[in-house]
C-alpha cells in the first residue's frame, strides 16, 4: 500500500450531483498531488434503484470537468461503459456475477465472525418497534447467533431463505482516526450485526465496500460524512480479515444558502443542470474546491492545476460548506472574462440559436461582436440570451422612467432625422459609421453629451444604460437602425 490510491465510488441511482462531484474531484486532487492513482468504481449492488444511463451520465460529466480516470469504469470508443485496470471488474454487480465475495464471507463465517440469520421481516420489525416502546435502541437483537454453522448450512441447502450477518464481539471499543473530524470511538454494544449477505445473495454496502477496498488496494477512503457512522463496521470488518484498514477522509456536506443538505428539492443540483446553464468546467471546479477548503494563500481563482498543488486535507472544514450560486456566478464569470472570442463565441452560440436570436450559418465576424459586446456582463453562458434579447426583438418598448425621459426630450425628433440622413449616406453599416455617426448627428443638430447619447440609446435599446453603442450599432445593422427609428412614438 506504499503507491496512493483513492477511489471514487457512486451508486447509479441518478445522475451525477453535485455533491458527488466534490467528492470525485477531492479524491482526484489528492491522488494527482502525491502521484497516485483516482480509480472510479460502481457500487450498483441496490439493483431496485437502478436508474439507466446514470454510469454514462457520470462518466461523461467527469470527463467534461476535467477529472480523469487512470483506472477502472470507463467509456470506450463506442461510449460504453467498460473496466480498465489489473483490478477487473470495477462494476459490482459484475464481481457479484464471478463469486469475487464468496470466499469472503466464507472465511467470516468459518472463524465464526458471522452467521446466518434466518429471521423473518415480520420478526424484525416486531422485535424493533418493541424495543422502540421500550426506549431502546432499534437492532437485531442476536437470536440467530448461537445456531452452529453445520445446522445453518442444512437449512440453507433446504431452501429457507437467510442473511448472513456480522458477529461482533460484545463490549469492544473501535476506535479510528478520521483526517478531518479526529480520533473517533463506538463501543460494539452500540452497534448493530450489520447484514453483510442479502437474501438476493448480492453483498451490502457495508460488506463489498471493504473486500472490493482491500483488492484495489485503496489506500484513503474520501467520502461524505453520512458515511462515518458506519466507519466502525468496516474498520472492525478490516480487523476480522487481519487487513491494513485505509486512512479514512470524511468530508463536511454541502449545503444551501438555509444551512440545509443540498437536494433536488432546493433547485438545480445535478452536474448536468448547471452545465445547460453554460456554466465552464473550469468555473464550476474552481468554486467548488472552495465549498469546505480554502487554500492557505486565500487565493479564490484557481486552476486545477493549482488546485493539485495546493490542496490538503488539513484546510478542509469540519462543518458544512455552504454552495453560493453568487460566488459560483462570480468565479464563472472570471473564467468567461478571461477567454478569448472565437472560443467563447462558439459556446454561447448554441444559446442563442436556441432562443431563435441567430441561425447556424451566421457570420463569424457578427457572432464575434455579439459575443464581445455582452462578454463583461455574463456570468455563465446562458445570460447571453436575456443580454441580448433587446437587440433581435421586433419592437422596442421604453418602461423605464429615466429612458422614457430621455427619449423625450425636444431634440429628439431633430436626432432621429439626423441618424435617418446619415444612414441615407451608406449601403451597409460598418465598424467606421459606428465609430463616427454620433459625431456626424452632434454636428448636424449642435446636440452633444446625454442629450445626444441617451435619447438614442433609449431608441434603439429601450434603456439608457447597456453596451458599447458602437457595437449595437453594427448589430442591428442598417435595416434594425431604421425600423426602429421609424417605429418610435414620442410617449
């Protein structure tokens, strides 16, 4: 166990959140800074919450965050998914299917370390809501234990449908370190014989997770803190097959902005929900580092490979990290500001085609000028199409009272006539008619300053505040500049 590996490893019972994709990326972040190895593993053995196309969903949306797998489940060629490793297979159900756990629990069950049980549902509930009436804590409460092996045997070969559960010893105290949350403690008398076989005979969670562990040679299990109460049952399943266990990493949950769990009840969770909102990759990962860990430089814009270099355990929370979707906004938005316009103009364009502003077949150049006159003001790609939408709508409507003002004013009628004699003067608007029209209007109506600007603006746009005017100017174009001049009704 010398070589670091760390393993993701989510149950496809819905597609990737985002949630699970901090945790993905600190097992990847830490594996990446020592040199080791980010294994992906799926843990599908709860076959009733199956939900098809999630192990693809996963996959894919890793890969568009820029979190690479060096070993286990991955897509080939044809995007399907397949194992890649020395530790075959890497999918659960598949290792159920090659008896992979069998000669575990065998061995458990030998040493007298665990035991079939053969009690009905109808019991256990019986035997729970007693204890709860009781003011008892709820748990098996042992009447399979002293069935000897070779009576449990024959009736398993009779057909009578059992479990296989743990054996703990009474009164032994488990003790483990945890990176974040320190020593940890549970005395086995507050523990329950953890099912470890289901009746189906696929493993549990708690009982595969260890085995599958050991094999891949898993050296920090990274995960969630809804998982540390049942750390002690796999560190004391670690003990019973005299394993090394591994270093154990529980991180704080992430929250909303109301300090509860995020959930698909509080919005847009899923990695795919904020991908179709157009928000980068590198954006997302960047503020989502920060959601629990801060760097020691307290620096906020980080790239990933920043973020291997100077990630650690040590600065993760020990409470919940709180998911701000201004921050998030923020962090986005510096990573829009910073790219360059052919490659930002071809992801906002899918957004803008979708809302009908453009067709696929528009102009590199006019797409280029879209796309810098609103690059300032996005936060995530998709802002691009209420940015806009003033500029492809048929028909302007002046609401606000400062524009309405503006738009007004007694000059007006003076300006608009001037703009109309200027576009008489050219075939097509240009960058230079842009750049000079203004100047050319001043001079033929002596209006300058807000007087001159403003009233246009409000013509053309419907505000008084926006873009550069020059690049308004070039989109709508000669034939939009004339609409609108004709179409405006002093109010």
């Amino acid at each position: 166990m010398s070589d670091v590996r760390l393993r993701f490893a989510p149950s496809p019972t819905g597609y990737l959140h985002i949630g699970g994709l901090r945790t993905a990326l600190y097992n990847y972040l830490y594996a990446k800074q020592n040199g080791g190895k980010f294994l992906l593993r799926i843990e599908d053995t709860d076959r009733t919450r199956y939900v098809e196309g999630a192990i693809e969903n996963l996959l894919q949306e890793l890969s568009w965050a820029g979190i690479t797998v060096d070993e286990g489940v991955v897509l080939d060629e044809e995007g399907k998914p397949v194992s890649k490793g020395d530790c075959k297979p890497y999918i659960q159900s598949e290792r159920v299917e090659q008896g992979i756990y069998n000669k575990y629990i065998d061995k458990l069950l030998e040493e007298g370390k665990a035991y079939y049980c053969f009690c009905t549902q109808e019991r256990l509930d019986k035997v729970r809501e007693q204890q709860k009436a009781d003011g008892k804590v709820p748990r098996y409460d042992g009447l399979c234990r002293g069935i000897s092996l070779e009576e449990a045997k024959k009736r398993v070969a009779a057909g009578e449908s059992h479990v296989i559960r743990m054996k703990l010893p009474a009164n032994k105290d488990i003790t483990f370190h945890d990176a974040i949350k320190g020593n940890v403690t549970i005395n086995t008398n507050d523990m329950d014989d953890q099912v470890l076989i289901k009746s189906d005979g696929f493993p549990t969670y708690h009982f595969a997770v260890v085995v599958d562990d050991h094999e891949m040679g898993i050296t920090h299990v990274v995960r969630g803190d809804e998982w540390l109460p049942s750390t002690p049952k796999h560190v004391y399943l670690y003990e019973a097959f005299g394993w090394e266990a591994p270093e154990y990493v529980h991180l704080p949950t992430v929250l909303s902005k109301s300090g509860k769990k995020l959930s698909k009840r509080t919005g847009d969770v899923s990695v795919g929900d904020f991908r179709e909102m157009g928000y980068l990759p590198e954006g997302l990962i960047n503020y989502l580092a920060l959601v629990g860990w801060s760097p020691e430089t307290n620096e906020e814009i980080l790239s990933l490979d920043e973020l291997i270099k100077q990630f650690s355990f040590d600065r993760v929370s020990k409470s919940g990290g709180v998911f701000d979707k201004e921050k998030l906004d923020w962090v986005n938005g510096h990573y829009i500001r910073a790219m360059e316009i052919p490659e930002l103009s071809e992801k906002v364009k899918p957004y803008l085609v979708k809302a009908g502003f453009i067709n696929e077949d528009i102009s590199e150049d006019k797409l280029a000028l879209i796309t810098l006159t609103f690059q300032e003001s996005i936060s995530k790609l998709s802002d691009i199409v209420e940015q806009s939408e003033f500029l492809f709508v048929d028909k302007i409507e002046i609401v606000e009272e400062d524009a309405k003002e503006m738009a007004s004013g007694e000059q007006v009628p003076a300006l608009i006539e001037a703009f109309k004699n200027e576009l008489d003067q050219v075939d097509e608007v240009d960058e230079e008619f842009a750049k000079t029209v203004m100047k050319k209007i001043q001079k033929a109506t002596g209006v300058k300053g807000k007087n001159l600007f403003m009233p246009v603006r409000a013509i053309l746009t419907g505000n008084v505040h926006g873009p550069e005017l020059v690049h308004v100017i070039q989109i709508l174009g000669k034939d939009g500049i004339l609409k609108r001049l004709n179409d405006f009704k002093i109010a």
